[in-house]
C-alpha cells in the first residue's frame, strides 16, 4: 500500500470581530484528515485508509466477490496496512531495500504478462483510476517484502532426503496417486503469547464463521469477513497445490475431503483454520520434455552491489570470455551460486525450472553459444548452452516436484509464523473507533 503524508490544519478565529458581525448561515461540512493508527512511529490516515479500501473495492468487484460489512472491510484493510507497515519498517532497519531500476523491470515484466507495452500499461492503470506514481510505491512494497521473505526466510528452509522419500512412500500407498487440490481457507489468527481469554475469542469467532458457512453463506465473502490471511479479501483462495505443498495442520484432513466438502475448525500455531475443497485433480501422466544442459554465471543485485556495478561486472566477464578466457573457469571464480564449485553447471534443465527471463534466453542459444549478459530477479547472468535432449523425466518429476512442493510447503508457514512476529513485536495503537 502507498502512504501519503497528513497534514495538521490550523485554524484562527477572529474573536472580538466575529462577535459583531452577524450570524452567517451554516458552512458545509469539511471532514480534515485523522489518524486511524500508529505502527511504531509512523502514522496510517483516515486518507490513506480510504484510498487502499477504494483499490480493495475494485478487486472484490472484479472477483465478483461481495464485499463485507464497511466497519469490517475498515478493520479488515487496515489489519493488512498495519502489518505491511511493520515488515517495511523493519526492512528499513535491516537496510533491506529495491532500487529504482528493479522497479521499472518488475513493472515492464507485468505489462509483458499482460501483452501490453509500457506506454499502453500506463494507460490501462489510468483507466482503472489507479495512479502510476502509487501503483510504482506499491510494487516497490511487494519487492521490499518478497526480498525480505528470501533473507529472513526462504533461506532458512531445509528439506532432506527422508522428507522426499517419505513423501513419495505416501503417493505410492494411495491408490489415486498424485493429486492437486484447490483450496479456499479462512484463519482467524491467535496473537504470540495470547491468554487464555484472547485464544477463546478467537476460537468463537472461527464458530461464527463455520456456523454462517453451514448455513449457506458464500465462502468467498465469510472469508473476507472473517479471516485474517493476507488473502482473504481475494476470497481465501489459494489455489492448486500438490499434496506435498499442502498446509501441515490439515493436509489429512483435506485428502479425505470430497469436492465442496468444507473441514471442521483445526487449529495450529497461527490460530484457527477452515478449509474447502473446491477442485481436486490427478497428475499421472507420464511427463516428456525437451532439456537443456547449461551452465551460467550470476552476478548478484542486493544492499551492496548496485545495478550499475553488477551490470559493469557481467559485462567485463564477458569480454574475457569472448578473448578466450574459459567459461567454466571464470564461473568458479566469479559466480554468485552454488553452482560456482561445479563451474556454474546447472546439469540438465527442464522447461520452467528456472525464472522466465532465464528460461527465454537459454531457449533462444545454439549448443555452445554464449548468451549476452540477461538480467533477472538475481542479477545479472550469463548462460552457455553445451547440450539438449528429449527426455522422459516421469520418476524425476515426481521426485523434483515432491521437493520444490514441501519446501515451499514449509516455506509458507514460516512466513506466516514470521509475519506474525514481526506485527505483534510491533507497537500498534488503533484509532478507528475515535471520533
């Protein structure tokens, strides 16, 4: 979300004079901006509040999702700024942050996805009443926390061997082997450290949303009334996920489920959970793809190096590449990957396995062609393509899958316990019912 500043408006009143003048008649009213809360330092407005709930409006209209109640879409939306605001925060005093130019890329990127030039994009945003200005700060939002998330958290997760064959022993002992699901959920979320009253609060207020549930209500709008996810103004939903990337707390529950089936209240560390299945689907069909064998070297953007160096960096490399120097040699000693030890070797790449401006760009070189330099979500990379083959990956996918799945899996839960944190560490004073 983008903030604006407020300003204080003072006001004179011209005593012994007004006095005698007469009585004019009745100004109209002019409502002077307030604050609505206070996250550490830093002030959210009544504006600023009326301004994220117009593009919220917006979203549900789109979705065709109803919206809920206007005291609760208030505490709703300012829920989700305040715990923006504090993970911002303490990007800042991590010196986590995004430059301008990964900005304009991130941008350039969604219109590309959307089949629109930049100038067109622009245009489209306009169109939806969105201003660029504000749209440009609510992306640099999302890179700040996805860049946060990859440090604090993503980088932290483990999974072994034993969780991957455990997994795979599961698949193999279900008759319907690999499946997807597609889920909506709600969480009513429990604070750190919560007494016994507050988790008893909570627990009701999970009651209320199942008990307006089993009365018919839509899920999509009782998950926008009712649950504190960061989806939940989108409906709950969280789309297709593979067995292995489903949530802990009710993975069980949820391969037992029938297709509209909604789950009993389960509860976990994050408080309290409800689920519906609202699609399921079997993936076990064999899988043939064409792989690439390719090594690269990546030249990271981050706090330290900027754009300008990283790209001055990859450029010089390759330069020594084109004189003659070795590829494999240059990648050892220059590479800002795992893979660096191995020469920048990447082995054997399916399509889709790496971030899509990789992906095109190895897609597009001869064996033993090197590629200009390519930027990416990492930096900047060069790539050789040494060879290709078609290949049936069935057992490999299943294997690879069944680890990107759990990791992410796990990845998903530690944010949201993270996030948690980092919001009830934060001091928050609510001001909405001030009058």
């Amino acid at each position: 979300m983008a903030f604006r500043n407020f300003f204080k408006l003072g006001f004179a009143l011209a005593s012994a004079c007004a006095l005698a003048q007469p009585i004019a008649p009745p100004q109209r009213v002019v409502n002077v901006d307030r604050v609505v809360a206070v996250v550490n330092d830093e002030a959210i407005t009544q504006y600023d509040l009326d301004d994220a709930k117009r593009i919220v409006l917006q979203q549900l209209k789109q979705q065709n999702v109803q919206p809920p109640a206007q005291d609760v879409l208030d505490k709703q939306v300012l829920e989700r700024m305040m715990t923006e605001r504090s993970l911002l925060q303490f990007a800042k005093e991590n010196g986590v942050k995004v430059d301008d130019t990964m900005i304009e890329r991130a941008i350039l990127r969604i219109a590309q996805e959307n089949k629109l030039s930049a100038e067109d994009f622009r245009k489209a945003l306009a169109k939806e009443n969105i201003d660029y200005p504000r749209y440009r700060e609510d992306v640099r939002h999302e890179l700040t926390v996805q860049r946060l998330r990859e440090r604090e958290v993503d980088s932290k997760i483990t999974v072994s061997d034993a969780e991957v064959e455990q997994y795979l022993a599961m698949l193999k002992s279900q008759s319907g082997g690999e499946a997807e699901y597609k889920l909506a959920h709600i969480l009513v979320m429990v604070p750190e450290q919560a007494s016994a009253d507050q988790i008893d609060a909570r627990k009701r207020r999970a009651e209320d949303a199942l008990r307006a549930l089993k009365n018919g209500a839509d899920f999509a709008q009782v998950a926008a009334g009712f649950s504190d996810a960061s989806d939940a103004l989108g409906g709950g939903n969280l789309g297709w996920r593979p067995g292995a990337r489903l949530p802990t707390v009710f993975a069980d529950e949820v391969r037992a489920m029938q297709v509209g089936q909604i789950s009993a209240i389960t509860r976990s560390a994050a408080g309290f959970h409800i689920v519906k299945l609202l699609e399921k689907r079997s993936r076990n069909e064999p899988t043939v793809v064409d792989q690439t064998h390719a090594r690269h070297i990546l030249v990271r953007v981050n706090e330290i190096v900027s754009e300008s160096d990283a790209k001055a960096k990859i450029d010089r490399l390759k330069d020594r590449i084109d004189a003659g120097a070795k590829f494999e040699e240059l990648a050892k000693l220059n590479s800002e990957d795992t893979t660096s030890a191995k020469g920048g070797d990447l082995g054997w790449v399916n399509p889709g396995d790496t971030v899509p401006e990789f992906d095109e760009a190895m897609k597009k070189l001869e064996p033993n062609q090197i590629s200009a330099p390519v930027r990416t979500p990492f930096g900047w990379h060069l790539i050789q393509v040494l060879e290709r083959r078609r290949q049936d990956i069935t057992g490999d996918r299943a294997r690879s899958e069944a680890q990107v799945a759990i990791r992410q899996r796990k990845a998903d839960e530690a944010f949201q316990d993270w996030v948690r944190q980092i919001r009830d560490r934060a001091y928050v004073e609510v001001r909405l019912d001030d009058r």
